[in-house]
C-alpha cells in the first residue's frame, strides 16, 4: 500500500503541536537529549509547519557598509523545530528540520528537499515566527539537524537510501486505520 495524502496531511497537522513534536523527539533518541530542559519541554522548542526564513545577502552596491539585501523563502522542509530557553525565551542555536515523506516522493527528491534546506540555511537567515514567538530573535543557528519521518508503506528503496546516507529517520508506527480515522476529521480537500 502507498503513502497517502491523508497520512501524510494527518502527521503534518500533529506535529504542529509542541507535545506530538516532542513524542516525535523520543522516536529519535539522540535529538530528544537537544531539548534544553525535560522539566518543560513544551516551553523549550517552537514549531514551525512549513517553515519560512527571510534569507540574508551583503549588498554589492553597498560593500563598504553591512547592509543586507533580504530575500523570502519557504523551506523545503515539512517542519521546523527550533530550541529555545525555557526561562529566557530565547532561540537557542540547534535546530531540527523536520521532513516527512510525502505521497508518491522518491529518494532523490526527499534527499533533495534536505540538501536545499542545507543551501539556504548556509547564509545569513531569520524565520518568520508564530505570532505568539514572534517576539523571539530567530537569527540563523549553528547546528541544523535533519529528521526524516517516514511510513511502514514507504518504498524499501528509500529507507536504504537513508540508512546509506547515514540519514536519521524515524518509521512512523500508527496504523493506517488509525491515521485515517484522524485524517476523516481533518476539513477536506476542495
């Protein structure tokens, strides 16, 4: 059975809560050990669905000043979770891009979407923030970490392409029954 629109829609809608990102987390032990304080989890990360950042370049016309031109993309990612200090309300610099494999994707083109991540996070960035972290400074990060979220009906091909890739990925184990019965509530597609 293929991945379906609707599985792939249910996990996106899920991981936007800070709680399901976290379980999320717990999936892929080491990146969970980046969460700054397990005492408050939901108050140590922001996420991020679709994810865009306003890109940063030195302007040529003017070398001699640091002023930036800015550009505004959206990132190929599915998710952005990105770390912050529970009691400072700050962004801390490690950042986990989040990319679930979507209905009829190939490896080329999920390894694809994390490679273009990885060039438009080499430069000057900020992310356009939730409105309620919008107050956040959201500058770009020193450690950017990809997830690869992928389904039990995901083609054998791409979980060897990830597992050569030395890629980390998670198999998402809900059922389909389950995800469906989640996707039935979610409005439909017009």
């Amino acid at each position: 059975m293929a991945v379906k629109q609707s599985h792939y829609e249910a996990l996106l809608a899920e991981y936007c809560d800070r709680d399901a990102a976290i379980a999320l987390l717990k999936q892929y032990r080491p990146y969970l050990s980046l969460i700054p304080s397990m005492r408050r989890p939901a108050d140590s990360l922001v996420t991020i669905p679709l994810p865009v950042a306003r890109l940063k370049k030195d302007d040529p016309r003017h070398s001699h000043s640091a002023k930036k031109l800015s550009k505004t993309e959206m990132m190929p990612c599915d998710l952005a979770i990105l770390m912050c200090d529970p009691e400072w309300k700050i962004k801390l610099d490690v950042e986990i891009m989040v990319f679930i494999h979507r209905p009829d994707e190939n490896f080329s083109e999920l390894l694809l979407r994390w490679r273009q991540t990885q060039v438009f996070l080499d430069q000057d960035y900020e992310w356009l923030m939730p409105e309620a972290e919008r107050h956040m400074f959201s500058d770009k990060a020193e450690q950017i970490h990809p997830l690869f979220v992928i389904f039990p009906e995901t083609s054998e091909r791409i979980l060897k392409g990830l597992k050569g890739a030395n890629l980390p990925y998670t198999v998402r184990n809900q059922t389909v029954s389950e995800m469906d019965i989640y996707a039935a509530a979610l409005p439909s597609e017009s």
